[in-house]
C-alpha cells in the first residue's frame, strides 16, 4: 500500500499538477452547465458526458504513462488511423443536423463519434515527427523543409474538407502555424503564405465558399439587422443570453432562457451562454481564466521538455486548445462567423472531450518521462566521454 502511495506521488510530481488540476476543474464546471441545459430537452446529454469524461481520463492517465518518443517513433500508424478515420467517415458519415456536412459516424446504441477529433491527435503526432527531422537536418528553416510542412497540412484539411466540416480546417490550420512557428519556422515564410492567401480571397469566397459560409461571414456585417430572422439569429440570442446573467446570473437551474432552449446547439458550441446566463459576468470570466491557465501551463510544459519532439507535441495541443477557445468564444460574442467549433472542456460532445483528455495526457506524457530522456542522456555523454579516453 505504502509503495502504491509513493508511486501515485512519484507520478504527480513528475507530471505538471496544475494542469491535472485546471482540466479537472474545467470538466467540472462543465457538467454543471450541461446538467442545467438539461431542462431544455429530454435527451440526456449529461450521461453522455459523463460516460466521454471517465474514459477520456483513463486514456489520459494511461497515455502519459508511455514514453512520448513511442508515439513519435511509430508516427506512420497514427497517420494510418488518421486516413482510416477520414476514409471510414465518406463510407459510414452521418450528415449533421441542420447542415450539409458529413462528419460523423454512428455508433451502436445511438451514439456518434466526430472522427475529425481525434484526427487533431493523430495530426499532431505527425507533425511534431515531421518538425523533429526537419530540426534534426538542419532543415527546419529552408524552402523545401517548410513546402514538405505546408503538403503534411494540405493533407488533412483537404479530407476534412470534403467532409463539409471546414470549421475543423481552420483548426488544423492553426495548429500547424502555432506548431510551425515556435518550433522555430523563419516570420518571412508566414509572411509569404499569408500574402498568396489574401491575393487568393476573392478566389476563396467564389469557388471555396459555398452560400452558407457566406451568409454566415456577411451577417457579422448586418447593419440593417435582416440576418437576425436567419444566419444571424444564434448570435444575437447568444449575446442576448449572456447580457442577461448581468454580473453574477440568475443562479444554476433558474434562467429561463436556458430552460426554454432559446440559443439554439446550447449544449456543445454555445455552452458559454448557459454560463453567461446562470453565472453572469463572474462566470465567464471563471470559463476564461480556466482555460488561461490551462493553455498557459501549456506553454511552460514544451519549455520544460527536455527534446524538441516533447516540445512540438505541447505546442501542438497549445494551438489545438487556443485556437478553439479564441474561435469558440468569437462565434459566441459575435466577432467570428459560426463554423461549429466546441469549447474545449466544457461544451458537450463525446469524441470533442475525449480528443482533449488524450491531448493532455500527451502532454504529461512528456513530462512524465524527462527522467529518463536525462538519465539516457547522460549515460550516452559519458560513454562518449570514456571512449575519447
């Protein structure tokens, strides 16, 4: 029993607590709004949620018991599962309420998984091999190596295009720049994509866009209020929702707004008008400094690393988690278009939860096993040392 203890206490100490801890809290926070939606209808998100989050960290735990290098090491069979995973959704792809995008697949029992989730993972494993032997080359910084970085990305998001689920695009994307850009990839490279992108615009809005992604950009720019009756609508109730809460809500289980389903997909992409209302200003501000600090913790991870593939793969999850939270939180408070993307931790979801507890294991992964990337370090410097003598 004592060893057990020393074991469980070996682990915390090696692996980043705080972030343990604010993943925690945030999936906490997270089944108190879905359990006050839940008045809203009779399907039960909540037990779904549940069910996403208990397997979600026991894969989590699990994950960041392996040594990272292992993922990176046999990097081709997370690039298989993601293929498989994007070949299986144009063969087994249920189209998504309300819209034309094929991005999920029904499970036995009437569950769902959105394989374009656990994609992410799949993607960022991939990419932090791909970064690590373009470093270890001396090539990180040439044209061909960031050319073989912009075709890995093209990848991905050209499958998931196809899938209609463009919102999942922008994320790749921007997991890729984050990635990219701290791993050490020269400004001037971004500054000559981001130049052919806004020469290529009008070819995007005309041929890439379709009348859906259109209207929804042009309804940010509605002044006549014409959008509200239809591509503007979830926003304006959004907004409206969370003004409502004013500075401290209506208290859990007692805003109207929420009970009535008034801000249409409240559970998952609109989750933080369900804090807005019942928990005010405080409450939104409570969701912010979580995911903050989570995202923060982050960052101070991939300095940690003791190798740069640890590193890229907390740089990965760091773009991965700060981009859906900018993104989720824009669409909500209507700055960004609504592209369907889910606030990390805290919107319901099944497959988006889980995507997001391996993420975090991957990341304790890493540091988990510094030990011993310094340990074998050192046994190899004096082996050399010993050699030259």
């Amino acid at each position: 029993m004592g060893s057990f203890k020393e074991n469980i206490k070996t682990y915390l100490e090696k692996t980043d607590i705080w972030l343990w801890i604010f993943t925690l809290v945030a999936t906490i926070y997270s089944l108190l709004l879905i359990s006050d939606m839940q008045r809203a209808g009779e399907y039960n998100y909540l037990f779904t949620q549940i069910i996403a989050v208990l397997i979600g960290i026991v894969f989590a735990v699990l994950i960041s018991l392996v040594n990272y290098k292992y993922f990176i090491k046999y990097w081709w069979i997370f690039a298989l599962i993601g293929f498989a995973l994007a070949g299986a959704v144009f063969v087994f792809g249920e189209t998504v309420r309300g819209t034309d995008d094929t991005a999920w697949i029904k499970l036995p029992g009437g569950f769902t998984i959105q394989p374009s989730e656990l994609m992410k993972i799949c993607f960022i494993i991939t990419f932090s091999k791909h970064l690590s032997y373009l470093s270890d080359n001396n090539k990180l910084k040439t044209p061909l190596g960031v050319i073989g970085l912009a075709v890995h990305l093209g990848i991905p998001i050209v499958l998931i295009h196809m899938q209609g689920d463009d919102g999942a695009v922008l994320i790749f994307i921007f997991m890729a720049i984050a990635m990219a850009f701290l791993s050490g990839v020269q400004a001037k490279y971004f500054a000559i994509i981001g130049g052919a992108l806004a020469v290529g615009l009008p070819l995007l809005w005309t041929f890439i866009l379709n009348d859906e992604h259109r209207n929804r950009i042009l309804a940010l720019f509605d002044l006549d209020g014409n959008a509200l009756n239809n591509y503007g609508w979830q926003q304006y109730q959004s907004k409206v929702s969370i003004a409502s809460g004013q500075l401290s809500g209506d208290g859990l289980y007692n805003g109207n707004r929420v009970a009535f389903g008034i801000v249409p997909e409240q559970e998952n992409d609109f989750i933080f008008t369900v804090a807005g209302e019942e928990f005010g200003f405080i409450g939104c501000i409570l969701v912010l400094v979580i995911l903050f600090v989570i995202i923060s913790r982050l960052l101070i991870d991939a300095k940690k690393a003791y190798e740069n593939k640890g590193s890229y793969i907390c740089y990965g999850v760091f773009g991965l988690i700060a981009s859906q939270t900018i993104i989720n939180i824009g669409m909500v408070l209507g700055i960004v278009p609504v592209i369907g993307i889910t606030l990390p931790f805290f919107s319901s979801g099944g497959s988006s939860v889980m995507s997001m507890m391996i993420a975090i294991g991957l990341v304790q992964s890493v540091l988990n096993n510094q030990e011993k990337d310094m340990d074998k370090a050192k046994i190899r410097i004096g082996s050399q040392s010993r050699a030259k003598v």
